[in-house]
C-alpha cells in the first residue's frame, strides 16, 4: 500500500512538472533564470521538429505589440541557436552563414536582469552589465515591454584580411540572415518580434564598448500581446 501511494505521488508530481514546462498552446512555459556574475547557464537548444519551412514562411510576421512576459531559458537557448548557434560541431560552423567564416556577428540580449553576450561555443550567456537598458535602446515604447532585445553587433575584430569597405559590407550583409532565422524561429515558435534600424546607436556603442565594431541591428522579442 505504501509503495502504491509513493508511486501515485511520483506520478502526480511528473505531471504537474509537464504542465508546468508547455503551455496549452504548445509553447515553453516560462521559468525563472538562474544568474550569476559569470553569466547565465543555457539548457541545450532543441533542434529538431518545428513546423515545415514552408508553413514557417507563410507565418513570417512583424509585430510591435508585446507582452511583458517572462521568457525561459529553454525557449532562450532554442531561440539563439537558431539566430547564430553552431550546427555542426565538428567544424564550429553557424546556422547563419558569413562571409569567409567570419562569424562576426555578435548577439547582445538585453533583458530586465542585465546585458549578456551570447556564446555558441559553451552555450551560455556571458554577463556584460547589470542594468535594465530595453527602455534606452530605442524611443519606440514596446522596447520597455518586450521581456528580450536581441542586439546585433558587427565585430570587426572577427573580420582580419577585410578592408574597412568590405568590414562594413559583409557585416551589414551577414545580419540580414542572422535577423532572419530570429523572424522564422519566431514564426514557429508564435512569438512576436521586429527588427529595428532606428535606435539610440551612440548610447550602444558606449554601453556595450564597442572599440572596433558597430551596432547594426536591433531585435525586440516576447510573446503577442
């Protein structure tokens, strides 16, 4: 009778931890991220089915209205692997392409709890400051709502045996697909997103330090409000 009553508690208990992880549409149920002054530790990105390319394309969307809603670290990981993540490991090689294989495009996600760099390698988010800074990124008020913004950064550091005039081309080029893969994983995903070419570039370039580089792009993402 014992063994039955444990058994039916363990069962209960796994059920609860299901439903907590997906939400009855299907989408990854948010849960607290765990921080730390080294960064933020990312579950692996999950990378196989999804919905057919073809269906990914038809719901390709931009949206401005976002929910404050916190994303989680599962829905993170997924959502950068399929920005910049590596997809064969025995290369180091991206889901976006670049030119000669510079992988010059650096991702910055802003969120309520800080700056961090993404790293593909260790898969991780390496802390770069702790403040806030969604609403100083941009005059347009869904910034300060949407619980992620995506910061692209050219790193021209990457990018040796380029000329300033080929730096600033490929880079400019390279974003485009990085930018992308965030629109069609969010498509899948029924998440909300924008890509912005109208931000507060000195502030971002002061904040992150960017010594040899530029911002690029800029990339609010959360659920539909």
């Amino acid at each position: 009778m014992k063994k039955t009553m444990i058994g039916i508690l363990v069962s209960i208990f796994m059920l609860q931890v299901s439903a907590q992880k997906r939400n009855f549409d299907g989408s990854i149920a948010a849960a607290p991220m765990s921080t730390s002054p080294k960064g933020i530790e990312l579950p692996a990105p999950q990378i196989e089915g999804g919905m057919p390319l073809m269906d990914v394309l038809s719901k390709r969307v931009t949206t401005r209205a976002f929910s404050p809603e916190e994303l989680p670290m599962e829905e993170l990981s997924n959502l950068l692997w399929a920005a910049n993540g590596i997809n064969r490991k025995e290369t180091g090689k991206r889901t976006a392409p670049s030119a000669r294989n510079a992988q010059e495009i650096d991702i910055y996600v802003s969120m309520p709890n800080g700056v961090f760099l993404y790293n593909p390698v260790e898969n991780k988010l390496e802390y770069v400051l702790e403040d806030d800074i969604r609403a100083k990124i941009s005059d347009q008020k869904f910034f300060k709502d949407a619980p992620i913004v995506l910061i692209f950064v050219g790193n021209y550091e990457k990018m040796n045996g380029f000329s300033k005039e080929a730096k600033e081309f490929y880079s400019a080029t390279d974003v485009g697909f990085v930018s992308q893969n965030v629109y069609l994983y969010c498509a899948q995903a029924n998440l909300a997103t924008v890509v912005c070419g109208a931000f507060n570039k000195e502030f971002l370039t002061k904040t992150l330090k960017i010594k040899d580089g530029k911002v690029l792009l800029v990339q609010p993402v959360g659920r539909m409000r």
